[in-house]
C-alpha cells in the first residue's frame, strides 16, 4: 500500500490537447539565437528550445563571444516561444474527464500540483478558460524555475508547494520527461497516452502505471492506497 497525499500533473498533452506549433517555433527561436551570434551548426532543426537553450548556455559560458548574456537570450527565445503558446491556448480542448477527475480527486482529499513547460501567461489562460483553477493547490509554468523537467528542480518545486515527499505523489504525464522527472525522485508516475507517446516509450522511460485515459486515476489512487472507491 502507498500513503498518496497527492498528485502532479503535467499540462498539455495530459489535461488538453495543445495545438502548439512546434516546428514555427524552433524555426523562429533558432533564427534568433543564430542572428545572436550562435553558430548554426550547433543547433539541430528538429531539436527542442529547451535543448537549444542548453547548447547556448554551454556556448556562451565557454566562448562568450555572443552579443548578449545567456540570460538575455534566454528571455528573448520565451518570450518568442510564449508568443506561440498564447496563440495554441485559444485554440486548445480539454480531454474528457478531466474536471470529474480533478473533483474526484480533491475529494478524496488529496493535493493537486500542476508543473508545465508552458509559460505562465498561456497555463493561467488555459485554466481560466476551463475552469481549473480552483482545483489546483500549486501550479509551477517553467517561468517559476531555472531548470524545467526532466530537471528535478521543476518537480521538487510542486512538491515543495504542496508540502508533500516524493513518495507520497503520483506524478501524470504524457512524455518521457514527466517519467524521468518521477523517477529522479522517486515518486510513482503514471503515463497517459493521450499525447504523443505510445506505451512502449513510457514504459522505456520509467512509467509505473500507463493508462489510455485520465479517468482511471481515481480509480488507481484507491488501488494504492488498499481502499475501494464507491461508485
């Protein structure tokens, strides 16, 4: 058995189905850190901004001979990157379920945490619009670390809100990072293939429990826990 005092989740690809544009993204944010003075041989086209981010900051402490400070370019490739996220919010959809979980959950009376890649401005849309808010004891959008997931930064820092140890969180997501970020820990993580990733890659990545939807979760908290949920 397994005393759950809480559960974290991730955001998109979890809760809601997030149009993002990814590659009209990459292809803005790499132009500016190039035209930055990072050279575009090190940056891959299809690789992610957090990945890209991690090469300029290992370019810049080394060299140092780009025009700005790392943290500079930094806040220019997310405000980039916001501009895109603020834009898929407006178009996003929320999975099924998801607010009968949420309420499910709180009445079992456990904490909820949100930790998101997404900036806070398009996570604050997003849940406003969908009326989560109010389920949320602590939501952590990537603007409230210096290092997101698969980081154990991002994560420890929901946990630390919600005033919970690893080893009483369940953590959901849809992606290997959200995996990852359970496993440094040493929390239980559940995958939902409800995003990008099938099972197999969740698996691979760590994932304790998968399920193909976020209505299962009540469900699976009260297997833990040795109780039996009433209908």
């Amino acid at each position: 058995m397994m005393e759950v005092k809480g559960v974290v989740f991730d955001l998109d690809g979890t809760l809601v189905r997030f149009n993002l544009n990814y590659k009209a993204v990459r292809s803005e944010v790499r132009s500016y850190l190039v035209n930055a003075g990072i050279p575009a041989s090190v940056l891959e086209v299809n690789e992610s901004i957090f990945e890209m981010l991690k090469k300029t900051e290992i370019f810049t402490r080394n060299l140092r001979n780009t025009r700005l400070s790392f943290n500079e370019i930094r806040t220019q490739v997310f405000a980039i990157t916001e501009k895109y996220e603020l834009e898929a919010a407006m178009d996003t959809s929320l999975f099924p379920g998801v607010n009968e979980t949420l309420k499910t959950l709180k009445n079992l009376g456990l904490k909820l945490g949100l930790f998101t890649m997404n900036s806070g401005r398009a996570v604050d849309y997003i849940l406003n619009r969908f009326r989560l808010t109010s389920f949320f004891d602590a939501v952590v959008p990537r603007d409230n670390v210096e290092y997101v997931k698969p980081h154990p930064q991002h994560l420890r820092a929901v946990l630390d809100s919600l005033g919970i140890t690893a080893a009483n969180a369940l953590i959901v997501g849809d992606s290997p990072s959200d995996m990852h970020s359970a496993k440094e820990l040493g929390a239980v993580s559940v995958g939902l293939t409800t995003g990008l990733t099938g099972v197999g890659e969740l698996i691979r990545a760590g994932a304790d429990y998968v399920a193909t939807s976020i209505t299962d979760l009540p469900h699976l908290v009260a297997e833990l826990k040795g109780d039996t949920l009433k209908p």
